[in-house]
C-alpha cells in the first residue's frame, strides 16, 4: 500500500480501530484483588510469552516430535522517577510485601522476593474498556538506575518474570474477597 493511501485515523477494516498508546494502562493488582493501583507515567512497557520446547527423536527412525515444556512470562518496564516514588517502592507498598515507603532502591528487599500481578488495561480511543489482561505472580529479576548529566528527567527500568497471562475479569468486592481487609 502506497503510503499517501494510509490514514491513520481510520479503522484498518470496518471491525477493528487501532489501540494507542495512550490507550493502555499499566496496573499492580492488591493481593486481594480489590483494587488496581496504576504505576505511574511509563516510558516503555514490554511482555513477552515463550514455551520451552524439545525436540525429541526416535531411537531407530528419523522420526521428531516437539515435547512442549512450561510457558515463560518476562516483562520489563521503564517509568519515571519522580521524587515522591520509584516503580519498586510502589510494588512493595501495594503488591503486599509490607514495605512502608514507595520511595526504595534496595535490592537486597523483600519486595523482590514476593510475587505480585502486573494487569494492563485496553481501552478503546472512546475511553471505554476492551479488556484487562494479568501478568501474574510477577517476580522483580532486575532494576537498572542511571543518571545522566544533562538530563531532564531520570527512568528507572524494572525486569519482571511472571508465571501466567490471562484475561482478567474484574476487581472483587472487598465484602467477598477473603481475607481482605475491612
């Protein structure tokens, strides 16, 4: 397709209208699943899902299958730094491993020992919702921090290993949810 013949603006056919970036929301789900928590202005944001596989031969024949092992969830995600919080603090103050600031660059923390759920939320260019999705048990693997000398803002960028996506429904009622607190 020629690229004077593009416009943006339009649908791609009459069934489907291009997502944007300004239309996707980056979350941490409580450990109750109650609340959803957005983390902030993110540069970049990534996922990527890939299933080990073998491949295994027969003894005797040049027959192969491909034996399919367990699926591997990775995110990564780049946020503003800002002086009131960092993309870990925020994890280890809503994702529940106790921790009492959202300001925090301590690896050695409980933060990145304790699982949480990362949720991205889609919405149409109209502001209504097409769907949540959940990474869950999202476990920190890795945070970069550099400062530059001229810099206008700084990014932190935080590695994530997750061990599922799928769709997710909806917050629960904290009347229903259990354990959740009053």
């Amino acid at each position: 397709m020629a690229n004077d013949t593009w416009d943006n603006s339009k649908p791609i056919d009459e069934y489907s209208t291009p997502v944007g970036a300004k239309n996707i929301v980056v979350s941490i789900l409580n450990a109750y699943e109650t609340n959803m928590v957005p983390i902030g202005f993110v540069q970049n944001f990534s996922f990527s899902q890939n299933k080990l596989t073998q491949r295994v031969f027969e003894v005797g024949s040049g027959v192969s299958r491909i034996a399919a092992g367990p699926n591997i969830v990775m995110a990564n995600a780049t946020r503003l730094v800002t002086d009131m919080d960092t993309l870990t603090g925020l994890i280890g103050y809503w994702g529940g491993s106790g921790s009492t600031t959202i300001f925090e660059f301590d690896n050695s923390n409980r933060i990145f020992d304790t699982p949480i759920n990362l949720v991205l939320s889609f919405y149409s260019k109209e502001g209504d919702l097409i769907k949540h999705i959940v990474i869950r048990g999202c476990i920190i693997t890795a945070e970069n921090f550099s400062v530059n000398a001229g810099d206008v803002v700084t990014f932190e960028n935080v590695a994530f290993e997750g061990t599922k996506v799928e769709i997710f429904g909806g917050l629960a009622s904290a009347e229903t949810a259990e354990g959740s607190p009053s």
